[in-house]
C-alpha cells in the first residue's frame, strides 16, 4: 500500500481544522493537536460572519490620520492602552506603510482571490458532515446615521465592488422593509445580500473535527512547545514533552503561531488584536441577519443561542486579562440599534484574540527556507471567512491538483 503523507496540524482552531479536513479528504493521515478542545479559543467566539466580500484592508489610505485618536480614544474602535505603545508601535508603522493606494489595491487583489468561493467552502465540508443547517444567507446589513456618515466608508465600498461584491444602498424605508425593528437613528443602510453567516461557530468547529476523526485522524489535546528539525527540515513537533513525528506540519496556531517559528529564524510581525462579544439569549428582538452599526462596526448577528455582539478591537498582547470596559462598549452599540432589546440576562463577556498581520493578508502555504514546514495563520477580522478556503488551498498545494491561486502574496518570506 502506498505511504499515506502523514500531517501534524498545530492548533485546532478553524483555521487548522478546515485544513486538517480537506487534507484528510485528501488522503493524509491527520494529526490535529491542540492544547483546548477543536475550536474552543477564538474561534468559538466570533461574530459568524461569512464575507467573502470583504477584500478591502484595514489599512486604507488616508489611515495615518486616524491613528492619534486610536490611541486616545478609549471608546473608539480600535484602543491601545498607555501601557501597550511600545509594543504596539511596530507593528502600527507596518500598518501605516500598508495604506499606499498601490499597496492596497494589491492587498485587496490578493484577498479576492483567496476568498472567491468562501461560502461554498464552508458549504461543501458543513454538505459532507450533514451539518449545512449552520449557515444562514440572509446578507448582512450595514448602518449608517445618514449619507455623510457612509460617505467616509466609500473608499472601501468602492474597492469591495471593484472585486465583485453586490452592494446596495437603502433609505429608512428599505432599512425597515429587512429589519422593521432597528431605531430611527439610522436612515441609510448598506445591504451586502450574498453574505452569509454561521448560526453557531463552536458548533461548526467541533462539527469539522468529527469530520477530521471520521476520515480517520486523530484530534489530540496537548501542548506544542517546538517544532522539530533535522537536516534543515522541519520533521514534527515536541507535543507534551514527547516527539511526533511528521511528513508535514502546518502551523494553524493563530495569534500565538509566531512564537512557535522564532527559533527557526523566522519573524512575523503577528499581534493580537483582543475583540469582545456578549452573548443574549432572550433579547426580545431577533435581526433576521448580522447588522453592522457602522459607528464602532460592531456586529450584532442573530445566532442558535440567542443574540450576539462582537467586535472591538484592542491591542494588549495574548497574555493581558480582558478588560471588561472594552467590552461594556458592545451594549451600547446595541442600544444604538436596539433601545428596546432586553439585556438582563446577559452573559458574561468573552474575549478572543484576532490574529493579525499590518497587511491584512493571512500567511498561507509553504516556507520555503524550511521544507516540511506550511503556515496557515493571520487571517485577523476575516478567520472564519478565509478558514475554507485556506484549507482547501493549503491541502491542494501539499497533495494536488496545483491550486489555481498564486500564493506568493501569502508568503511568510514577505517580512523577511
Ligand atoms: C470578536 C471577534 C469577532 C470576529 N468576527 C469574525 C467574523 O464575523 N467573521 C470572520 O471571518 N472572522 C471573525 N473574527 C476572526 C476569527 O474569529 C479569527 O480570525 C479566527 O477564529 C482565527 O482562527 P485560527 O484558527 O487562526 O485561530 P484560533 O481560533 O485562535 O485557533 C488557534 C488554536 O491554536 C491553539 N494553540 C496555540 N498555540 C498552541 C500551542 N503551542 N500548542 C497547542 N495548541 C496551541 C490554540 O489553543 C487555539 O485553539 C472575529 C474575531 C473576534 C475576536
């Protein structure tokens, strides 16, 4: 019988599930190792957007600007504590320097072709395990307080359009012919109609890693403190204190992946941007889909278990408890949507680390100073979204057919 490959997927969040899936579905022999249960860290908690659309980056011309307030307003967006600056800084240059028109547009060039078919991945594993009943294709509403207000977002409209997203813009009344219940301070929305979203990302991830088992992987709970080498090839990883040995690894281990390819040399500019989100189960209203106050973006997406708002984004490193006023924030973006929602059985904020490069652009495919070694890291606000497609990529890359997306924009060897 013929060598199955064998694979070592580090870190069992979305990213490393959808991989390890369609590398199973491939014929490689599977092992997913995480020091959590599949899907349980950040994954579990974000807003369930699926938005392929979404190709514009965070870094948009014009962004130098906005950065003094970003670092003294502590209700806006984006928060970096006082005490977070130096570290921050880096990475916030990168960033800055990632906003030339022309950088952009290859960014979101890059992103449009990584993300084309999103949702159709997401449907073609959830199809396999029985489980299309976790997404929804309802759009996603976008809220602004009048035309002025979705004027400044026009720049990034526009880039979004360019690559094929269908955008349309509704008055009041088109806002209440969706959603009958948002309040009056938004008159103008913008309604993204072939966005989808999960009903249930927790339930999504463990529902991928059955399908992992089910093509005979193996799904471990363990500690990754190394990658092994031998010969300048990267030959497993050291898992509890004991070797596995590997063909391949992929490093899916989000926001912390960089600290694992330092001791190879190999430096990434990775920084955890902290979100939020507050779960309702009663709220007394129910969006039909996620609506996106455009004030702070936060999303407010209609789930299984009740109504969630996520978003926020702070600086703050992995190792920093949550800071419940960043997440306080939330509720008053829903009361800005929904005055009448009733939050009196709240649940307790969560919080989850977005990880997160200065060109918006995850790290995907194979390192080439180091054989044996693929990275899938760094999809940022876009992880759920970009997860599918990134294992379904990752997997043809290592086993064929060749991919027909180039992944040199994704190369880890671009900080280099
Ligand atoms: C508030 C919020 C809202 C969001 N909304 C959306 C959205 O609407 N749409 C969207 O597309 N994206 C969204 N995102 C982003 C998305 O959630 C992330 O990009 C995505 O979950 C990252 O997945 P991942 O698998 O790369 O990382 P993670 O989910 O963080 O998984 C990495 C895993 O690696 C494991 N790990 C790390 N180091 C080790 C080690 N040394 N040994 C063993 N295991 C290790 C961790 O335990 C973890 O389980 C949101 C994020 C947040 C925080």
């Amino acid at each position: 019988m013929e060598h199955k490959p064998r694979v070592l997927v580090v870190g069992a969040g979305i990213v490393g599930l959808c991989c390890a899936w369609y590398l199973a579905r491939a014929g490689a022999d599977i092992t997913l190792v995480d020091r959590d249960g599949p899907g349980e860290g950040t994954s579990s908690g974000n807003a369930g957007a699926i938005s392929a659309g979404s190709v514009a980056p965070l870094a948009m011309p014009g962004v130098l600007k906005q950065v003094p307030g970003m670092l003294l307003d502590p209700k806006g967006a984006l928060h970096i504590p006082a005490r977070y600056w130096p570290a921050a800084f880096p990475w916030l240059w990168r960033f800055v320097l990632e906003a030339r028109p022309e950088r952009v547009a290859e960014i979101a060039q890059a992103l449009a072709v990584l993300l084309h078919g999103a949702e159709e991945r997401h449907l073609e594993i959830l199809k396999a395990e029985g489980a299309l009943d976790l997404i929804a294709h309802n759009g996603q509403l976008y809220l602004y307080r009048d035309a002025q207000h979705l004027a400044k977002d026009d720049a990034s409209w526009a880039l979004r359009r360019e690559h094929g997203m269908e955008t349309r813009v509704l008055d009041r009344a088109g806002i209440l012919e969706l959603e009958p219940e948002v309040s009056a301070a938004y008159t103008v929305g913008l309604f993204a109609p072939r966005q989808g979203h999960s009903l249930n990302p927790l339930r999504q991830a463990r529902v991928i890693a059955r399908g992992v088992e089910r093509m005979g992987g193996r799904v471990l709970r363990g500690n990754v403190s190394a990658l092994m080498t031998q010969d300048h090839r990267v030959t497993g990883a050291m898992v509890d204190g004991a070797p596995v040995a590997a063909d391949h690894v992929v490093l899916a281990a989000g926001a912390w992946s960089a600290k694992l390819l330092a001791p190879l040399g190999i430096r990434v500019p990775l920084e955890s941007q902290r979100g939020y989100h507050i779960m309702l189960p009663h709220p007394g209203v129910m969006p039909r889909r996620p609506l996106v106050p455009a004030d702070r973006k936060a999303f407010i997406t209609p789930m299984e278990e009740g109504l969630r708002i996520a978003g926020t984004v702070e600086f703050g490193g992995t190792e920093a408890p949550p800071n419940a006023a960043r997440a306080a924030l939330l509720l008053e973006d829903l009361a800005k949507v929904y005055p009448q929602a009733d939050i009196r059985d709240a649940k307790p904020h969560w919080m989850g680390h977005r990880p997160c490069l200065p060109d918006s652009l995850p790290v995907v495919g194979p390192v080439r100073e180091w054989p044996g070694l693929w990275c899938a890291f760094g999809h940022g606000h876009l992880g759920l979204t970009g997860s599918g497609p990134a294992g379904a990529v990752v997997a043809a890359a290592m086993l064929g057919p060749t991919p027909n997306a180039d992944l040199s924009p994704f190369g880890v060897e671009r900080f280099a």
